[in-house]
C-alpha cells in the first residue's frame, strides 16, 4: 500500500481573482494553510473608499492568519515569516519578493506564472500574448531567485489560444490548468520526484511589461489584424483607447470589441464614419468596426445603443 505524502505547509502570497483561485484549490486539496500574504488595502473607485484584495475577503472567510505588509523587508514581518516555519511558499499574481523572504522555507518559494517560461517574462503575460497575435500560451511554476521570472522551471502547461479569446476568457482557461499544476507541482517538490531546470533562452523571447497609458492606446499605423488583437488583448480590462475630436471637443473612446473589415476607401486615415449602427474607423486596410465602446464618463456599451443617443459629425476622426 503506498504511503500518501505528507503535504507541506504553506504561506500563501497573492492579491487578485486568480490568486484567489489557485488558494481555494490548495484549500480542496487539503493542503496547510499557515498564514496569508495579500496587498494592503488600496481606495478604489469615485468614493476612494478602501477595497479588500480578492485573496483577503476569501482569507477572511477561511479564517487564515492575513498579513497584508506595506515593507516586504521589514523586520518585524521577515521575523514572522520564519516563526511560521512554512515547508514552501505558494506566489500567485504579487509583487516581487525580496531575497531574504524567499529563501526562508527549505523547499524555497513556488511561483506560477501565466506564461510559457522564459517566454512573456513580465507583469502582464495574459494580455501581451494576445496583443501579439500568438496562438499558444500556457502556465508555468518555477522556483523564484533574484531577477523576475528567470527561476528554474518546474513543470509547464500547454493551451491553444482561440482566435475570439479576450483577455478575460485566456485568464479562466488558465485559471482552470493553473491551479492544478501548483498542485502537481507541490506534490512533485515534496516527494523529490521534480528537478528544477534552468530556463534555456533561444534570444527571441518577447516580455510582458507592465500596462501604461502609452502602451494600451492604438495605432492607427499598425495593420487590421494588430489592432484587432490590441483591442482583444486589453479587454475587458483596461481597454484599449484612443484620442477622437467630434463636433470641436477631444475625448477619449475605449474599445471593448471590434473586428476588422477589409475594404478599399478614400477616407483620410482615422476618420469616424457611421453606417447604419455601425463605428467604423477607417485604417490602410479598410476599416475597424467598434462594436463595444465607452465614451469619457459613459458606461461600456454597443455602438448601436451608443448611437441611439449620441452623433458622431462629419468630420470626426481620431487623433494621432
């Protein structure tokens, strides 16, 4: 009769939705809890009233010890990090740690991350794959050391990118292999069956930065095909935009969907024209269909429940 392995003891550091998952998951699968670390609470919203972190409220419901430390370094938390003794640490979507948190636990510090490792290295993995056009991505856990994301790899997974996937639907197809592979791999980890690999760079790498107000707006240069998937890539959150003048006043529209219509023209490049209850932007290509935007202070909405109560002139265009 095997022997079933005695599960580490974990502490936790995550902050948003898909940390919050890939805990519940450890949760069901009866790994230790020894305490968990999320961000401090942050104002949020028109009121700047402060918001609790996805991985807090559910951390609260399971009756965790929650540490939520402004300072990663400081001594007091470092001091109790120890105290804990934790086998492993478990990071989900957090900030970077500091050499002397990570080296606490003796199997080291687990990170998963949304990407194809040493691929998309960087905060924002999810939405750069899509922006980019690729058509794989997947998870990966490694063991984090002193630069971000360079660890030694543990174990991989491997999904194929649809071509209407936004953001928001890559995030729960990997949520849905994410969370087992920490799984795997904690498993893995504890009965010595894993070896960490370096990661093996071929010079062609892509990163995933972080989101800017620079890097989400849209090119008007740039073809049908990487604005659409610009658009894909940025929605639902935080939308790619872009500067527009209509009837003398700039504002600034977000597109939340679109799709690309190839078809000669001869209007200038960026013009806004109406047809029927259609926003197309005229590109090199043809033209960009807005199919779910937001105006400045407006609700996300259809372009045709936006033109039921707003009008676009003649001469309207973007602004490059």
């Amino acid at each position: 009769m095997n022997k079933k392995p005695t599960l580490p003891k974990i502490v936790f550091f995550g902050t948003p939705e898909f940390a919050r998952f890939c805990l519940e998951r450890l949760v069901t699968e009866g790994f230790p809890i020894l305490a968990v670390v999320t961000a401090p609470d942050r104002k949020a919203g028109r009121g700047k009233k402060l918001k609790a972190s996805a991985v807090k409220i559910y951390s609260e419901e399971q009756q965790f010890p929650l540490l939520q430390p402004e300072n990663l370094k400081a001594p007091s938390f470092v001091d109790h990090l120890r105290t804990l003794a934790p086998t492993i640490q478990v990071v989900v979507a957090f900030r970077m740690l500091p050499k002397v948190v990570w080296q606490i636990p003796s199997l080291g510090t687990l990170n998963l991350h949304a990407s194809l490792l040493p691929n998309y290295r960087g905060a924002a993995p999810i939405n750069w794959v899509i922006i980019n056009g690729e058509s794989k991505t997947g998870v990966s856990t490694f063991l984090i050391n002193e630069a971000i994301d360079t660890g030694a790899l543990l174990l991989q997974k491997e999904i194929a990118i649809k071509a209407d996937d936004t953001v928001g639907t890559l995030h729960d197809a990997l949520l849905e292999i994410g969370a087992p592979l920490i799984v795997d791999t904690l498993i893995g980890l504890t009965e010595r069956a894993l070896i960490p690999k370096l990661q093996q760079t071929k010079g062609d790498e892509r990163e995933a930065p972080k989101l800017t107000s620079e890097n989400t707006s849209l090119n008007w240069n740039d073809s049908l095909t990487a604005l659409v998937n610009k658009v894909r890539g940025l929605s639902p959150y935080p939308g790619a935009w872009y500067l527009f003048m209509n009837k003398g006043e700039e504002g600034r529209i977000k597109i939340f969907k679109a799709s690309a219509v190839y078809e000669a023209h001869s209007n200038p490049l960026g013009q806004i024209c109406i047809k029927q209850d259609e926003i197309l932007i005229a590109t090199q290509e043809g033209y960009l269909n807005c199919k779910e935007i937001q105006l400045p202070n407006k609700k996300r909405m259809t372009a045709e429940a936006l033109l039921n109560g707003y009008t676009f002139d003649e001469s309207a265009r973007i602004l490059s």
